[in-house]
C-alpha cells in the first residue's frame, strides 16, 4: 500500500486554566439540566462545542488526571465533531433524495435524509413502471473522489495530544493519492476546472464538437436526422454536432472531471500525481494517519476532517433504451442525471470513512465513559462529571446510527437508479 508523507507547523499544546475560584459554582458557565448544583464543584462548559470542551480545564475543576483530561477533551472533541457530520449528511442526502422524488412526482416535505431516500427509491421505482417492462437502463458514471487535508490532521494531532512534540506533526497519506495545487508542471492527472480544455485523456464528461463517432449522446444530427433537446441520444452511427460522453477517453473538447495530463503538462487545478515544485494544500485520497496520538485525538480529528473533506462531484449518464414513454424516460433520466452525484457523494465517496469512523469514535467513548465512573474520587464531583459527558456522548451514539443508516440508504439508491423491473442494477 502506497504512504507518502507531509510535515507541517503544528500548534502548541495548550489548554486554558480555569482556576479562579470566582468561577465556582457562580453561574458563570451554563449548567445541565438536571445536574446536581454541588457546591464547590465546576459547572460544565458549553457542551455543544468542541473548542470550549478544549479549552475547559478538567483536572483543575474536577481533580482528574492530567491523562483523563486530555481524554476527556478528545473523546468529547470527538462526540461533537460526529453529531455536526450526522446532521450534514442527513441534510445533503435530504436535499439530493428529495429532489429526485419531486422530480419524479412526490412533493412531499422530507424529516430526514434517510425518510427522503426511501422515498426516491419508491418514486423511481413507480416512475420506471411507465418506461415499460422491456426498457434497459444503465448508468454509466465517475465516481467522486473525497479527500482529507494533510494539513488538518497534522495541526488537529497538534493540539489535542501533549504528547507530539518538537512543534511539528508529521503525517501519512495511505491507500490513496496526495494532491494539490500545483504551479507548475504536472505529471499525473489533473481535477481540471470547470469549462477547462483537456489535452490528454478526460475521466469526466467530455463535450466536444464532432463530425463522427459519438460514444456518448449526439445533440445535432445522427446520421442525418435530428437528435437534440429531448430526443438527444447515443449514436451509433455517425454525429454532426455536439457530443457529451461520460467515459475515459480522448476528448478534443472540454473536460469536465480529471484529465490524465501529458507528460510536463500545466494542470489549472489539482494535481493527482507528481509536481515540478512543492504542492501547495495537500490533500489525502486515502487515510490520513497521524503521528502516534492516543486514540481519543486520532477519532476526533477523523472526525473533524471528515465533516471538511473536499469531494470532485461524480459524473452521472443514464442510458435508456426501449422505453415505451419516451417522455417518461427523458423525465427519469434528467431528475438522476441532476441529483444523483450528491447521492454519491455519501454513497461512494464517503461510505468506508464513515463506516470506520463510526467504530472508532463509539469505542473511544464507550471507553471514555468507562475512564469517568472510574476516575473521580468524590461522589458528587463524579456526578456532576458524568452529569456533563451524559449529553455529548449519547449524541454521539445517536449519530452514528443514523450515519450508518444514510450510507445505507444512499447505497441503495444508487442501485436503484438504474434498476430493471426485476431490481437489479444496471451499469
């Protein structure tokens, strides 16, 4: 398995104490519902945040060890940066999936992403039933590619584990790719702009001015009669005018995904592969490990980084043939065509972090749960502490179901989109 590595400038270690005892059970911090009001003891800090879980002294305000701090402050970290990834998803695939059950005629308003999802996947396959029993479809697509900043995790790893030292962190790229920008030559393959031109080989959708062979959809004239608008379909003879092929191939025209660039070409984009100069950026297509952090840090930056991941939008062409509604079928193929790559997103680009992810965090705070019952020798400072974490952890759990939940879902959307009456997927 390939590992490349990146160093970069972390910031110090540090954390904020909080040792006045003005801030004593004064008010001065909100408190828990429901937790007890012990004199003397600290109230919780605003436990929807991970930066104020950060900087909160634990050990100065409830007598633990310098050890049980630091996991106290990750494993919360952690559990906070879960719950604001959830919601994200929850709200993209709400949107994407929602979208492709209006197009389809449901209008309804959607709870969740997981609710619209399962909706979609009912609306299409209602919708298919008009294109007939004997209709095909395919998809025919490139898949998004997420990756996470190498300069992220290095200067996460920095700040929530004392034990990196010497003011750098330095990490590892594996089971992916680095890239970034690159100002100058670029060898490799490039996530060029949009709208850019590609002199090499497009791994994207390609449109380009043809008088020929058209390996995708033909708007102008196949074989000399009319093939644009609506009626715009691949053309197995000879095209005079515009092609749009989603496929890995020369492309003479505009390239809308990577390009596989020539040697010492000039990438206006990201570079995938090997730079004349330093890339300024890096970013991880695989995992981004850390230098040796305790497992609290490790799952909260994984966490973090997950919800800022930067993903190259997949490409998306259904192919449709004998459909007995060719209305219908220009109706299906718009509503996948448009919302389908979001749906992806989740589905291919994201599915196996969030999978490891939701394992990892869950064991750090089942084992942080277990380090505060064991940790606090006053009863009534253990209370207030378990008081505290009570909130955050359980958010976590519930985040990571309902993760696992819209990879799911999202996987069978997918599968569905171009599912035969018979529901197996096409491609």
């Amino acid at each position: 398995m390939a590992s490349s590595r990146w160093r970069i400038a972390s910031m110090p270690f540090a954390v904020l104490v909080l040792a006045s005892p003005l801030l004593i059970d004064c008010g001065g911090m909100p408190k828990i519902p429901g937790a007890p009001n012990i004199p003397g003891v600290a109230d919780c800090p605003d436990m929807a945040s991970a930066e104020a879980v950060a900087k909160f002294d634990w050990k100065e305000q409830f007598k633990v060890d310098a050890k049980v701090d630091g996991q106290l402050k990750a494993g919360l970290g952690a559990a906070i940066e879960m719950k604001g990834l959830a919601a994200e998803i929850d709200g993209e695939l709400k949107v994407a999936c929602g979208n492709i059950a209006k197009d389809l005629g449901n209008k309804a308003d959607f709870k969740s992403g997981e609710e619209a999802c399962k909706a979609a996947i009912k609306a299409m396959g209602d919708f298919k039933a008009k294109l007939g029993a004997n209709a095909k479809l395919a998809l025919d697509l490139v898949p998004p590619k997420c990756s996470a900043s190498m300069n992220l995790v290095a200067e996460c790893s920095g700040k929530c584990d004392a034990s990196v030292t010497g003011g750098k962190a330095e990490v590892k790229c594996e089971g992916g790719e680095i890239s970034g920008k690159c100002d100058a030559k670029c060898e490799g393959s490039c996530n060029v702009e949009a709208g850019a031109a590609c002199q090499g080989t497009c791994n994207g959708t390609c449109e380009a001015t043809v008088k020929g062979k058209c390996d995708g959809t033909c708007d102008g004239k196949c074989d000399g009669k009319a093939s644009t608008g609506g009626s715009a379909a691949a053309c197995k003879g000879t095209c005079d005018g515009k092609c749009t092929s989603t496929a890995k191939a020369a492309c003479n025209g505009e390239c809308k995904g990577s390009c596989e660039m020539k040697a010492g070409g000039e990438c206006k984009g990201d570079c995938s592969g090997k730079c004349s100069v330093e890339m300024k950026a890096p970013k991880c297509s695989g995992e981004v490990v850390p230098p040796k952090v305790s497992a609290e840090c490790k799952a909260k930056c994984d966490a973090e980084v997950s919800g800022k991941l930067e993903c190259t939008p997949a490409r998306v062409g259904l192919k449709i043939e004998g459909a007995a509604d060719a209305n219908a079928a220009a109706q299906y193929k718009a509503a996948i065509e448009k919302n389908l790559p979001a749906v992806l997103k989740v589905a291919i680009g994201m599915k196996d972090r969030i999978v490891k992810l939701t394992g990892s965090v869950k064991g750090v705070v089942e084992g942080v749960q277990g380090t505060v019952k064991a940790s606090v020798g006053n009863p009534a400072m253990g209370a207030q502490l378990a008081a505290c974490v009570a909130a955050p952890f359980t958010g976590a759990l519930d985040a990571a179901a309902s993760l696992q939940a819209n990879v799911n879902v999202s996987v069978n959307v997918q599968a569905s989109a171009s599912a035969s009456g018979s529901a197996k997927a096409g491609g």
